[in-house]
C-alpha cells in the first residue's frame, strides 16, 4: 500500500497570506488528522476528519480550517498567516472507526516570514 | 482533561547502555498508551502499543496504572535508537484523538 503523501513538501509565505495543505491518506482509509509540530510544543491537534465531517477538533483559533473530500483526501488551510504559523505540519490517516494506529506523512514544512 | 507528560526533552546514554524513557499521563478512565517514533529524516510511526504487550526493537513498555506512568525501556541502547520518541494516549471511548506528549530525543552516544 501506498504511504500517506502529503503535499507540497516545503512552503514558504508572508504573514497575512494564507495557505492550502493537502494530504491523500492510504488508500482504504476513512480518518485523516492534522497536527502541528514544533521543536517547544511537540504535536499539537488541529482537527480530524472522518467521511468528510469534522469528528474532532483541537485548540486552534478559527483560522485554521480543513476539510474531506469523498475520496478521503483532505485539505487543510490557514488565513491570516503569523510567524507562530510557521512548523511541520502532519497528517495521519487510520483506517477504522478508532484513531488510535495512525499512519503519518512525511510532513508540509511551512516557514512564514 | 487528559494529559501527557514527558519530562525528559533530551536525554543521552552511552551505546550498550540501559535506556529509560519516562511518560506520565493523567486520565480518569481506562487509556490506551502508546509509542511513536521519529527517526531522523522518516516519518513519525508507531513503535508500540500497551495493549499489545510485545518487544518491538528491543523496546518495551508497561502500562502502571497505579503510577499513571508508561515509560519505555530497552536494557542495551544502540547508536539507531537515537531518534524522537512521543508518548501518546487515546481514551479509549473510540472517536477521540491521540494525545501526545511533547516528546523526548534520545541520542545514544558510541
């Protein structure tokens, strides 16, 4: 099975732009999750979706959003860029109705400046 | 709210040396621990699950509920265990996310 892929790989903008994520999860997979990472706060969640409703969200401010599409594939985007935006941002799909074993992709490295 | 703790942001041993990394966590209920693993330059995957009770690299873990604690161990640390190790928690009701400790790097010196 191909791995979860996301793209682009590496991202650079401005502060107040925004910007679009996108991930295909394995193929099967019904769950997709997104996380922040950062060297200070580790992972952080941002959302999870599941058969294209949000299951689950985490403590990020409203400008941050995402969402699934029927094929399972998510986005995700954040408006208003900040340079406390700027991180590797994971996604991970599971593949049954419990989001325990997560399978994750190699990562969208954002730099704002 | 459940929580997970891990105290050590870096911690270095000697290669052949015992490695212990600590997770501490804070749930009421019943969790699920487990594992992840990042080694330099490869995606964050799953190292080992509480449930599952198995050696996994030489690495194991058990789950005390008594000290809320799931700390990983491995008796002779090698130079490619050095790597970022998270500790995560589900809560087991189903639909809920991982909850992930802020993690710990383990680098093993030769």
């Amino acid at each position: 099975k191909a791995g979860v892929t996301q793209t682009p790989r590496y991202l650079i903008k401005t502060r107040g732009q925004q910007v679009t994520l996108s991930c295909s999860p394995i193929s099967g997979h019904r769950s997709v999750s997104w996380y922040q990472q950062t060297p200070g706060q580790g992972l952080q969640f941002l959302f999870e979706y599941f058969s294209e409703t949000q299951r689950n969200k985490g403590n990020f401010p409203g400008r941050f959003s995402g969402r699934q599409f029927s094929n399972s594939r998510s986005e995700m985007n954040v408006s208003t860029l900040e340079l406390g935006d700027s991180a590797l941002y994971l996604c991970a799909s599971s593949g049954g109705t419990a989001t325990y074993e997560q399978y994750f992709g190699p990562g969208t490295r954002l730099t704002v400046t | 709210a459940q929580r997970v703790t891990q105290p050590e942001k870096l911690l270095s041993v000697f290669k052949g040396a015992p490695v212990e990394l600590k997770c501490n966590y804070s749930y009421s209920g019943s969790p699920e621990l487990f594992w992840y693993v990042q080694y330099s330059r490869q995606r964050l995957q799953l190292l080992l699950r509480h449930i599952s009770r198995e050696s996994i690299k030489g690495f194991t873990a058990d789950l005390n509920k008594g000290e809320t604690s799931f700390h990983l161990k491995k008796p002779f640390a090698q130079e490619e265990d050095s790597a970022m190790y998270y500790c995560a928690l589900n809560r087991n009701s189903g639909n809920t996310p991982l909850v992930f400790g802020k993690g710990t790097r383990l680098s093993v010196i030769a």
